[in-house]
C-alpha cells in the first residue's frame, strides 16, 4: 500500500549517465571511471555474487528453520533485493563521498556498523555490508557537514518524485501542494539538506569526470529516510532531471509536523 506521507529525508543526489566515448574512456571491462580511479565490470560481479550467495544461504536457512529441514524456498525468495547496478551505485557514490568529505574537511562517525547493518540485510560478513555501512557513515556526515542551500520548485519536485518512485508519497501533486507539503520547518530543514548534497555531488562528477560504461543505467546513491511510526527505509534519487506528470488525484494528506528524523546515525538494524 502506497504510503500517503511524504517522509521527511535525509537524501543525497545520484549521478547521471556520462558517455564513455569522452577522453578514451571507453574500456569495456571498465564499469565506471572516477578521476583516475577505475571500477572493473568483475569488480562490480564478483561484488554482487558475494551478496548474492550470502543472502540465499541465509535466507534458505531461516526458511527451513521456520517451514522445516527438507522445506524448499521459491526462487523468489532467495533472490537478493540488490543488484549489479546497485552494487555500482555503493562503489561510486562512496568514492564521491570520500573526496567530498576530504575537501571540506568533514568528520566521519563509525556510527553504523557493517555486522549490524549486513544482519539487517541478510548479507552478514560480506563485502556489500561492509561498503554499505561505510556509505551510510558518511552519508550521514554530508547530511550534518554541508550547508543547507536554497529549496528550488525544480530541487522540492526531483525529492519528491523519488519519494513516489519509493511508494512513499502519493503520486500527483502539484507545484503548490509540493510547496505546502515541504513548507512545515522540519521538513523544509531536511529537504535542503538533501539539495545541498545534490549540489556537493554534481560538482564533484564534473570535477572527477566521472563516466559510466552504457551497460549500466543512470547511477543513483541510496538515500535514508524515516517514515513516521514505521523505522526508516531505503530509496534513490537520481541524479538526471526527470518530467514528473501530474495526474488527477485527492488532496494528500499533510506531512507530520513534530516527526521529523534525527540527524543522529538510524539504526541499522531496522533498515529494510
């Protein structure tokens, strides 16, 4: 069931599709370019068979701990949430967010810790936890470490067009009703948060002239968010303008005004 608030995020832009053909980077066993740093097409595999591997072991186990010992799992249900994609999404974003937090001299909590998160996850002990735990760590350091900036209509309405990708907000709002939504101080506090991390990223890609093997889609960064009575969740923001259609629906309903998430590091055990 589609959620009908829109939570109050602390988000982070993702990065667009850059063409390969510039500067001769165009390797195909190249995934993604960063600066001069490279990220393998078997990097991102090998990483996204780890996980793979770790979940469906785990999640066998546990069926067969609530169904029985000969009990056997659905495909389905042994198939990890995360993909290759995803996978690149973590390496890249977290080389970004090590450079950002470098150059403005931001410091990063080991708040989160990867054998938490990665029993969360379903992934205990593998590389992607450990790299999720590390992204989240600074992800909460350039939420608290950046300035705020300025909530454009175009900035309120990339935020909130993720929120309904997610199914976390109802879809078709308005320009006016995304003002009125955003306006409660708690909410346009994080939401400005969330442009100021978007602008920190885009310079960054230009900087390091960050380019992307066409195999892949637009690269996204996970973001946190904190629906109220409901512990936190997962969702992406891209980085590339997108045309959001307004369709015909009720009036939402209003964001809560005294729910607004901490800035202090979620706990990783009730991510999903």
């Amino acid at each position: 069931m589609r959620a009908r608030r829109v939570i109050v995020a602390a988000s982070v832009a993702a990065l667009g599709v850059l063409s390969l053909a510039a500067c001769g980077r165009s390797a195909p066993s190249v995934a993604a370019y960063v600066g001069d740093t490279t990220y393998s097409v078997d990097r991102v595999d090998t990483l996204f068979a780890e996980a793979q591997a770790t979940y469906e072991e785990n999640a066998r186990a546990a069926f067969r701990q609530e169904n029985g010992p000969s009990a056997s799992p659905s495909p389905e249900l042994l198939r990890i949430k995360a993909t290759r994609q995803d996978m690149l999404n973590l390496l890249v974003g977290l080389d970004l967010a090590k450079r950002i937090v470098a150059e403005k001299n931001i410091p990063v909590q080991d708040q989160i810790k990867a054998d938490q998160l990665g029993q969360s996850l379903k992934v205990p002990g593998s590389e992607y936890a450990k790299l999720a735990a590390e992204w989240y760590n600074h992800f909460v350091a350039l939420q608290t470490g950046l300035p705020t900036a300025e909530l454009t209509d175009s900035e309120r309405s990339k935020l909130y067009d993720a929120l309904v990708e997610a199914d976390i907000a109802s879809p078709g709002w308005s320009v006016e009703q995304q003002r009125a939504q955003f306006a409660a101080p708690e909410i346009a506090q994080q939401a400005t948060a969330v442009v100021a991390l978007s602008t920190a990223f885009k310079e960054e890609v230009e900087r390091e002239d960050v380019t992307v093997n066409p195999r892949y889609s637009s690269l996204e960064i996970p973001a946190l968010f904190q629906v109220p009575n409901q512990g936190l969740g997962l969702y992406n923001l891209p980085y590339l303008d997108r045309t959001s259609t307004v369709t015909d629906v009720s009036t939402p309903e209003p964001l809560p005004s005294s729910e607004a998430p901490s800035a202090e590091a979620p706990d990783p055990g009730t991510a999903s």
